[in-house]
C-alpha cells in the first residue's frame, strides 16, 4: 500500500474502535478491555484474545456514570464507564483493571456494581517498590491472578510457550514503534500530529502482529523517502494523553511538529521491552520493574529530580524547540509533579507550554491562542 492507504487505514482505525471490536466478534475471537497502564497486555493475546485499549474517548460525553464516579474522577476513567454503560463496549468479554493511581483503585469496584454480571472484571494491582525480589515477586503474583481469570474467560490454557510468544510479538511491536517515531520526526512533512497520534492510536486497538505488519509497511516506505527540510516549530508532547485530531490539528495551523514525545498513550507505552528469560511471567514482572521516569511509579532516587532531567534531555536529544505539556484535569500525581518538571526546564533552559485538557473538550480557542503564541516565541528564540 501507498503510504497515504497505509496512513488513511490507521486513521479509520484509530477512529472507529467500535467497529474494530465488531469485527473480532465476527471472527469469533474474544475481547478483553485494558485500562491505563502497565497491564500485561501479552498474556490476553497468549490467551488467543484481543487486548483492546480503553483511554477513554473524544466523541462521547459523560452521563450515566456519573452515577457512580466522584465528580473529580479524571474523564479517562469515567469515559471507559459511560462506554460500558451505553453498548459502545458490550462486546468485551472482560476488563483488567490496573489500580496505578487513586482514580483507578476503585474503578473495578464500579465497574463491577455498574455492569453486574455482564462483564468480568481482572483486578490488577501494582507493587511500587517493583525492584527488588518481593517486588517481583508480587508482580508476578498478581500476574498469575490475571492469567487464570483469562483462562477462565477463553477456555485455552495459558502455556509458558504461549506467553514467550506473545512477548516476542510485542517486543517486536515496540521495536516498529520506536523507530516510527523516529522516522516521524524525519518527515514531518508528510507524519503530522495528527496522523502521528492516529497511527500510534490505532495500535490499541489492532491484534499486535497485525499491527505490526502494517506499520513496517508504512516504516519502509518512509525510510525511502529523503528526510525533510523542515522550515516549522519543533516540539516534544508529554502528559498522559492527547489524541484529540481537533486539538492536535492547532499544531498544523501554526505549522508545529511532533518530533517526540512523553506521552503514556504513545511512546511510554513501548518504551521498555520484555527482557528475554526461561519463565515468561518473570519475564513479564521484570518488564514493570524495569519501567522508569513515569509519575506514577516509585522512585528510589528521591534526592534528584530524574524524570524532570528525563524530560529535558528528551527535547535537547530531539532536536525539539520546546515542550508542551498536557495537564490532564484532575490528575493529582501531574499537579503535584509540574514545580518540579517547571524548575528542571527551567534549568536547563528548555522553553515550555502547559495546556490543561480533558476528553471533555470542545472549545480550544483559548489553546489556540496559547499554541500560536508558544511557535512565535520559539520562531525567535
């Protein structure tokens, strides 16, 4: 395919996650819903089932659940509910719930009494102290839970062979990310923000080998194509998430690129691969222990300001002008991070936006605004 069918498919994709579940469906195949973050999405797949991501949604507003979420819930949360609710996901055979922040700890406990017995529910929860032997230790654990409740909703045993499979599928999905933000930052041109985020997007909702496949098409054609000269903005994105083609397409009216990111929805999310060992679940807990610079995990380097510099030297290695920053509202762990991401920015003297955001979003003129003002000053810094 061309490498316009090839961006137009994941497009489509990244937009009709119904329609994706539909078809699993059809094929007969099973599908487990995965919220944020850090759940073992391989042992669904070694299952035989579909991982399918759940970060929420652009297109629907939240009604029913509100009957069960606190008013300040983060809307990622109360969105994967209100789909539950409302048959935009009544074809997941399950959910696996990860408890990584306060919002999430008691999401399975409303998710349970909200959908009853139409939907199992995986409880996930995560050691913060993942290090060590009893970190690892209890990660696998935990781990464990997860793959019997997923036999029980597939009916297949799940083997260790299984399991290094799916691993080697996954990691090479990571591979083929990575080096597509890469070459995405090398053509510019033609990966916008938008079709960037689209293309990752499409990934949580896509069988990994199938995904895969797709995006090496699409990474060779780009390596054929002579890298850009590009006349625009630089910018590295971090935050949890921003796949709002409406926000994103601000960037390209004032003529923005995304050459990296510290996104959780993009690029977090392949950042470190399952390392290679004999026993597939310790392979998998040795993955979590080895996540790093993330908000919501323990740092044992409590004197520095590691993920601050993380940052930093991310937009220096890119390339990039600056940073911009996506505040999810009423996230407490971002709030409470930002004086010292700010002072870490600052010091290294890496200009930067903060723009607050939520799925709710409809009226970005006051982003707009601040977007437009952020590449005039980068324009002449």
């Amino acid at each position: 395919m061309s490498i316009e069918a090839l961006l137009q498919n994941f497009k489509e994709i990244a937009e009709n996650p119904k329609k994706q579940l539909q078809e699993c469906k059809a094929s007969g195949k099973k599908a487990i819903g995965v919220m944020p973050y850090f759940a073992p999405e391989e042992l669904v797949y070694a299952a035989g089932m579909m991982p399918f991501g759940m970060w929420g949604s652009n297109k629907k507003n939240i009604s029913r659940a509100k009957e069960y979420c606190a008013t300040f819930y983060c809307t990622i949360a109360q969105l994967d509910l209100e789909m539950m609710l409302d048959g935009t996901m009544d074809m997941l055979s399950g959910v696996i719930t990860p408890t990584i922040c306060d919002t999430l700890r008691p999401m399975s406990q409303n998710i349970r009494i909200a959908m009853g017995e139409k939907l199992k529910v995986i409880f996930l929860a995560h050691p913060q102290n993942r290090f060590d032997e009893n970190g690892i230790k209890f990660t696998m654990a935990q781990y464990t839970n997860v793959k019997k409740e997923l036999e029980s909703i597939s009916g297949k045993e799940i083997t260790n062979a299984d399991i290094q499979n799916a691993i080697k599928v996954y990691n090479e999905s990571r591979e083929a990310r990575r080096e597509f933000t890469k070459l995405a930052a090398d053509h510019c041109d033609i990966i916008t923000p938008t079709k960037r985020s689209a293309v990752l997007k499409a990934a949580w909702f896509m069988m990994k080998d199938e995904y895969t496949k797709q995006l090496k098409e699409l990474n060779e054609e780009l390596k054929a194509l002579p890298v850009c000269s590009w006349n625009g903005v630089k910018v590295v994105t971090s935050g949890i998430i921003c796949d709002n083609p409406a926000l994103l397409s601000v960037f390209e009216e004032n003529n923005v690129a995304v050459v990296a990111d510290d996104v959780a929805h993009e690029s977090r999310s392949f950042l470190v691969d399952v390392p290679e060992h004999e026993d597939g679940m310790r392979a998998l807990a040795l993955q979590f222990a080895n996540q790093d610079y993330e908000i919501l995990l323990y740092d044992c380097h409590a004197n520095k300001n590691r993920r601050g510099e993380y940052i930093a030297d991310l937009v220096k290695k890119s390339g990039a002008d600056g940073l911009v920053l996506f505040m999810q509202q009423f996230c407490d762990p971002e709030e409470m991070e930002y004086p010292y991401l700010k002072k870490a920015l600052d010091d290294a003297g890496v200009s930067h936006i903060k723009l607050g955001i939520d799925q709710q979003m409809k009226d970005f003129g006051q982003a707009r605004t601040a977007i437009q003002a952020f590449a005039d000053m980068l324009e002449f810094v």
